[in-house]
C-alpha cells in the first residue's frame, strides 16, 4: 500500500511535546490514518479551509489540527495544532 510522509513545521513539533497523553495518542491515531488516506472525511471531522487549495482542519474534541497535502511528493504537512476556546 502506498503510504504518505508525515511532515511538521515547528510550531507542531514544540507544541506535541507541551500535550497531555490523551491527545498525543489521537494525534498519533490521526498520523496512522493521514499517512494512509490524506484526506480522511469519513474517519474525522475535517473541513478544507477556505481559499487554500490543499489545506485541511481536523478537529479531536476541541483541539484543531491544520495540515497541507502536497500530492506531488505524496506529503502531509502539518502546520499548526491548538486548542478551540
């Protein structure tokens, strides 16, 4: 099966390491599934962002995560992770 890479900017790197384990363990579930299918509607609440072409947010509870799908080098960025007020 053809998988994506997983990439991150830095913001998600430092912001993981600052998480409680229960959101870390969706995360990674989050990873499995997006390095698989970079566009999981059916498994998460995604929507795609407005005025990006491939730009995407998941929501797990209230944290949000924001990724990019570079479908020429078959990647998935992400770019920012935070908690909804």
């Amino acid at each position: 099966m053809f998988l994506f890479e997983v990439r991150f900017n830095n913001q998600p790197k430092k912001a993981i390491k600052k998480l409680d384990e229960k959101i870390k363990k969706r995360l990674h579930s989050l990873f499995l599934v997006v390095e698989r299918e970079p566009v999981p509607a059916k498994s998460f609440d995604l929507k795609k962002i407005a005025g990006s072409s491939e730009t995407y947010r998941i929501r797990l509870g209230c944290f949000r995560v924001e990724y990019f799908v570079e479908w020429q080098v078959a990647a998935v960025v992400f770019l920012a992770f935070g908690i909804e007020n």
